[in-house]
C-alpha cells in the first residue's frame, strides 16, 4: 500500500469531491479516481460511497480514514526526524569517558551541544583506555577519549590528539618530599609504587615504567588498582606513591600532596578517537564543538 493512495484517499473524504480533493493535491481529478481506485482494489473493501451530486465513506470507509491518517501523521514524522537526524539535530551519541582527564571540561561542553542540539539523546560510559578502540570499532561508542590507538584499530578509527597534559606525583602528607613543589622522580627510588592497573591503562603504565628507568630505576610496584580513587586512597594509607595524570587531582584530599615532575618527556596524550568512513551528522557536530573549544581546554588543563 503506497503512501500516495491514502494521501489521496484522506482529501477526497475531507472534501467529499474528487474535483476539490484533485485541486488540493494539484494533481488531475482522473488521477485521485484512479488512485482511490487502486486502493478499494487492493484491500477488497469499498471505502467510498460514489454518486453523481457527492461522495460520502462507506462504514468501511469511517474506520479506514482514521487509521490512514494516524499513518500519515506517523509518516511526516518519519521523515521530519529523519531530515533532523540527517542535519545532526536527533539522535543519539554515545561517548566513553577517560577516567578523570575529562571532568574539568566535557560537562560544559555537554550542556552546550545539548543547548543547540536538544533532539539528541547523549550517553556517557566511563570505559578503560584499554577497551575504548574495540568498543569504537564495534560502534558500541561513538566517540572516545583515550590514551592510545593500538595499530590494528588504525586502520578502522580516526584519531588526533586533543591535548597532552603533565603526570604528576602523589604523596601521603609527612612523606620527605611531600612539602615539595617539584621533585624528580630520582628522589623516589626508594619508595614503593601503587601505579594505575597496566590492564586498563596499558599505555600510561609503560610511559611511568619507561620514566622510572630514565631516572635509573625500576619501581617496585607493589599494587594495580583499576580504579583512580583507590590509587590515591592506598597513597594516602601510606602502601606507597604513585604516579598519575595531572587530571586525577580533582579526585584529590588534603591528606595528599602532588608535586611537579622535574623530569623531561613527564607527559600523556588524551586522544579523541572516532570510527572511518561512516559519515554521523551528530557525532561530527560534537567533535566540530571540541575542536573550536580546544584553547578553553587547554587554559582549564594548565589551572588542574
């Protein structure tokens, strides 16, 4: 059943003429007869009732109308939302979050997108560094704040870097350098390291692993949490030190103290990453919105 013969069908019984119906619809009256025809035919019910002064439905025909023109209505928003889904102004996106490395600036940015863009629906999934390339590579996110792409997702995702941003050291308060406004990571030697899980984070764990023998040391790593809060909680219950972005000191207490690496290099990537060759109207609208905000970011990075 086309779409057509129910529009056609809609104006003769609201004008009850097929000349009024025909002028309406600026098509021929032989063409409204002919569709409303091909429709009486289809279904096997005669929906109007035909006579030279007018046309009237049939009982058929009062039920028949209701029905078409909720399909009608169904239609035209079928296809409103699909021009807006198509102009990036319905839908979904789904973005995975980077632990703590977004909290000083995805909220607003958030609020904004969803200001001028209200007919999409946003979903935040705080997913490990790890697993966000697979994830966006099976379409389960759209977008990702990460650390890495691993080489065989290059071929599948977009990238770029968004910013880099400083690691930092953390140290339970009455630690010998806790008082310390920058230290070099030489000065830890001796300390017992709780490092962010290498299993979530593969990437961050070999950059303090590779600094640390830079400074003429291996740490003695004696816990991975996978979780940032538990980090800083087994710093601040004296287990050890560690090293982190600079970001997860929004997760700081005043029982911890984050000195300044002095060492060269002491840097992580956030990375933006996204799938190739699938165009996503919502999706490069949020990402236009990052890259014009990339200066706000970075100021709201060098104040963490």
């Amino acid at each position: 059943m086309e779409l057509r013969h129910l529009r056609y069908f809609c104006a003769v019984a609201e004008h009850q003429s097929f000349t009024l119906a025909a002028k309406r619809l600026h098509v021929s009256q032989s063409g409204v007869s002919g569709q409303v025809r091909d429709l009486e035919r289809e279904i096997g019910v005669r929906l109007l009732q035909r006579t030279p002064r007018e046309v009237s439905l049939t009982p058929e025909g009062a039920v028949f109308l209701r029905e078409a023109r909720e399909i009608l209505k169904h239609s035209e928003r079928a296809v409103d939302l699909a021009l807006r889904a198509s102009r990036g102004q319905f839908g979904k996106l789904t973005i995975g979050l980077c632990g703590p490395a977004t909290a000083p600036f995805l909220p607003r940015l958030i609020r904004t997108f969803r200001k001028s863009q209200p007919g999409v629906h946003i979903s935040l999934k705080d997913i490990d560094p790890m697993h966000q390339p697979e994830l966006l590579s099976q379409g389960a996110i759209d977008v990702g704040f990460t650390r890495s792409i691993p080489s065989q997702f290059r071929p599948i995702l977009h990238s770029e870097v968004l910013f880099s941003e400083p690691l930092v050291a953390v140290l339970p308060k009455g630690h010998t350098h806790a008082n310390e406004q920058a230290i070099h990571l030489a000065q830890l030697a001796e300390d017992r390291f709780v490092l962010y899980s290498r299993e979530a984070a593969p990437d961050l764990f070999d950059v303090i692993v590779t600094l640390c023998k830079k400074a003429k040391f291996s740490p003695n790593v004696v816990d991975s949490p996978n979780l940032w809060q538990s980090v800083l909680t087994m710093v601040e219950a004296g287990e050890g030190v560690a090293i982190v972005p600079a970001c997860v000191q929004h997760l700081r207490s005043n029982a911890l103290a984050f000195p300044v690496l002095r060492d060269r290099r002491c840097m992580i990537d956030v990375i933006l990453a996204w799938r190739n060759h699938e165009a996503d109207a919502i999706r490069d609208g949020f990402l236009n919105l990052l890259r014009s905000s990339r200066p706000e970011i970075l100021r709201l990075m060098e104040n963490v």
